[in-house]
C-alpha cells in the first residue's frame, strides 16, 4: 500500500475519534452553563432522570448535605416529602412552576423552597427526566404568613370594633364579638367567665356556641391558678382543647376569654393565640364599658346616701308587683314612714348627724321585711315598704314593731331634754280584683301617715278605700 493510502486511511479512522471529543466538550461545556445559570438564578439546580432519580445536582452541599450523598436518591422524596404515595411531579409533561415545598434542612430546621421544572423529552415526546430549579423563600414566606395573619387580626378586630359602634349595651356587644371569634378560631364555643370570688357575679359572663358548662368543673380551677397574661392553650381529660387568655379589668373584675374545639381538630398556633390575646384587649373594654352602664343603671335607681332604691325605681318597681299579685290572686301593702324631730337633729348636731340617722332608719327597715320586699327612700325623711302578700293587719305588726323598737335603736341621736326620734307611718292594702291604682294606694298611705304626724307622731294608721282608720 503506498504511504499516501496508507495516510488517507489512517485520517478517516482519526474523524469519528476526534468529532466524539468534540461533542463530548460540548456535552461538557453545556452542563457547565447549566450548571452556573442554575447556580445564578437559584439556590438549588438538579437534574432527574426517567426514574426519578437525582443524576445532577448543585452547588455542592444542599440542605447541609453533600451533593454526591444525594445522587440516585427520589427527588420527590427530598423536595416533596408531604406529597409521598401521589405522582412524581417531576415526571409529569408539563412542569411544574413556582411550586412551594417545606422540608427540613440542615439541623432540621424547617425551610420552604419555591421549585420549578421542566420536562427532558424523548422524540416521542415522552417524559424522560426534567431538570429543576429551587430557590429558598423562607424569608419572604414567613413575611408573607405574618402579614395574612396581620390582615386576618385586622379584618377580625375592623369587625368586632365596627359591631361596637353600633351596638350600644354591652351584652350585644360581646355576643357579636365571641361569634367572631368563634369563627375566626375556629372554635366550637367561646366564653366570658369570671374568676373572681364574688358571690355577686355569675361564673359564666357572656357565651356563645357550644354550651359551656361541662367544661367549667375542671377548666376554672385550672384558670384561678394559672399568673400568666398571655394566651395559652390547655387540653382537658373530656378531649376538649381550650385556647385561653386572662385579664383584669380597672375595676377589679378578673376574668378570662377562653375559645374551645375537640383536640383532634388542628392544634392550636402561634396567630390563633396573638388573634386571641388582640380580642381579650377588647373583651376587657366591653367588661369595663358593661361595669360602668350597671352602676349607672345602679345609681339612676338607688339613694346614694342610703343605698335604698330611689322614687322613680319603687314606684317601677311597686307597679310590676301589683300586675303580678293581681294575676296571683294576692294581696299587697304599701307603707310610708316618715322621721319625727329630724329636723332639730341637723339644727343642733349637723347634717352629718342627720345623714348617719337616715342610714340607721335604711338598716332598720330592710333587717324588718324579707329580701324579696321593696325598701325605698323617696326623699328628704320619707321611706316607703312594699310587702307582697301582707295585709293590713300583718302590716300593722310590722309597724308596732318599728313603734317599739326604733326609738331605743335610735337612741344615740336623741337630743338633751327631748324626745328622740321616732316614726309616724301610713298604712295601704291593695287587695286582689279590687282594681286600685297605684297612685290611689299612695294617696291613702301618705293622708294616712300625715294624720299620724299631726297627732303627735311615733304612731301608725291603717288605712283602706272606704275610709282612713
């Protein structure tokens, strides 16, 4: 063979090596962009391949792993933990785009990736891998979690404070505000309960949803020992999960706003406890607004020197008892007492002495009738009884009782030389089915008790519609 043969030969066996280096620098070459534009516009870029598995991935630790360890394992599984059992997305035609994942990273701690592929095809257009990009959101996801749980709080307490300016009595106000909360927690029930020990004061202040009374022998106790001011959650032996939140308002009242649902329900989290301890601010407003409005209501009915109830409340007051004994079938007496001598007591002594007199007769007259019966001060000297049930002569014991006792009861304001105080009383019984008004019962025990007192006082005097006694 001549050697220009055998050079021409040996050329064309040196072709096909040669154009193999090549396209394998061009293989070579273009992973390399790849992997530097991943590594530009992600976090994390990765390959799979027709089964799944990582065959590329960069940087060179990932998740606080080596990337070689993670070589041939699932991507899904990695990536998608949550989502085991369903499709490999990283198998599917079309992608995938922006998807966001949590999973643990390095020391377990939880990070959220935002990942995107697309598909590597075969000429017959089958999925045979996909390559892929995730970049860290964790910042802007925890910015983003924080700002819709602001947003929620925000559109929860717009609506409590907008049912505050329109409702006016504070029972409305809370049923509107815990109905709210119920649905912004997701709650079953939700509850206003004092944890005070006044005797006055119902446990349970305001509820909604759900009854709340099965849960109250094993929650308050539990409620009354607890110092802490902010949210906590506590799970009670009937399965019964309980968000609560203790407050105090300026007035003393301690109490607690307690939201309720079964624990197999969603654990309570860190928002529902903030949204809960927001409310409970509001909780305590509407306590304190509903303390106000009952003293008010209290004082617009009672004397404040003695407590008793005033003028306009008795006679509110005298004129319900009077329906209610009509349509029983009962009687009803009406007594005015009017003091005697007050006047040269706050001459001589003061009005302090006179004051101190007319809280002694308010003590008096209360410690004579039943709790059920009315006790008012309708001004100046003048005191008025309403007595369900009583008759004129059960009345007319009562008042010799008072004749008898009250003068040594009041000894101490008797003045040297004179006689001490004493009462001159009126006597009016209303009897059922005889059509009385209140007004014409007044009129009788009040002619009564003054012709008491222009015969010298320290007396009583029955008297009836047909004539004064």
């Amino acid at each position: 063979m001549s050697p220009v043969r055998k050079r021409q030969m040996m050329l064309s066996m040196d072709a096909p090596a040669d154009e193999a280096d090549q396209l394998s620098q061009v293989l070579l070459e273009s992973r390399r962009r790849w992997r530097d534009f991943g590594a530009l516009a992600a976090d994390i870029a990765f390959e799979v391949d027709a089964d799944g598995l990582l065959s590329f991935i960069a940087p060179d630790e990932v998740l606080g792993m080596s990337a070689d360890s993670l070589l041939g394992q699932r991507a899904a599984s990695i990536f998608f933990p949550q989502e085991n059992g369903y499709p490999d997305p990283f198998l599917l035609n079309l992608g995938i785009r922006q998807r966001r994942s949590w999973i643990n990273g390095a020391d377990r701690q939880k990070v959220c990736l935002s990942l995107s592929s697309a598909p590597i095809l075969d000429d017959s257009g089958h999925c045979v891998g996909a390559r892929a990009v995730a970049s860290d959101v964790t910042v802007r996801e925890h910015k983003e979690i924080r700002a819709a749980a602001a947003l929620r709080r925000s559109d929860v307490m717009d609506h409590i404070l907008d049912q505050m300016r329109q409702e006016v009595q504070a029972p409305q106000i809370m049923g509107s505000m815990l109905a709210t909360c119920i649905r912004a927690l997701g709650g079953h029930g939700a509850a206003v309960l004092n944890l005070s020990d006044a005797a006055e004061i119902e446990t349970v202040l305001h509820d909604a949803g759900e009854p709340s009374m099965g849960l109250l022998a094993e929650l308050l106790p539990l409620l009354r020992a607890s110092n802490r001011s902010t949210p906590f959650q506590l799970t009670l032996s009937d399965g019964m999960s309980v968000l609560a939140c203790r407050s105090s308002t300026r007035f003393g009242l301690l109490s607690a706003l307690i939201v309720w649902r079964p624990t197999r329900e969603r654990p309570w989290d860190k928002d529902d406890q903030v949204l809960l301890g927001s409310v409970t601010t509001l909780v305590r407003v509407v306590l304190e607004h509903e303390t106000i409005q009952r003293e008010l209501a209290r004082q617009a009915r009672t004397d404040p020197l003695t407590g008793l109830l005033n003028r306009r409340a008795f006679l509110d007051e005298a004129q319900r008892r009077i329906d209610r004994l009509e349509r029983e079938g009962l009687p009803g007496t009406l007594m005015f007492v009017d003091l005697d001598r007050l006047k040269p007591l706050n001459d001589q002594l003061g009005h302090e002495a006179g004051d101190a007199a007319l809280v002694l007769t308010s003590t008096v007259l209360r410690n004579m009738v039943r709790p059920a019966d009315l006790v008012a001060r309708l001004g100046g000297d003048e005191f008025a009884l309403w007595l369900d049930g009583f008759d004129g002569l059960t009345a007319a014991e009562r008042a010799e009782h008072l004749r008898l006792t009250f003068p040594r009861d009041a000894a101490e304001f008797a003045l040297p030389g004179q006689q001490g105080l004493t009462m001159s009383i009126g006597i009016a019984c209303r009897q059922p089915g005889d059509g009385e008004e209140l007004d014409d019962i007044i009129q009788r025990a009040d002619l009564a008790m003054y012709e008491v007192k222009r015969n010298g006082g320290n007396h009583w005097r029955v008297s009836n519609p047909e004539r004064t006694a």
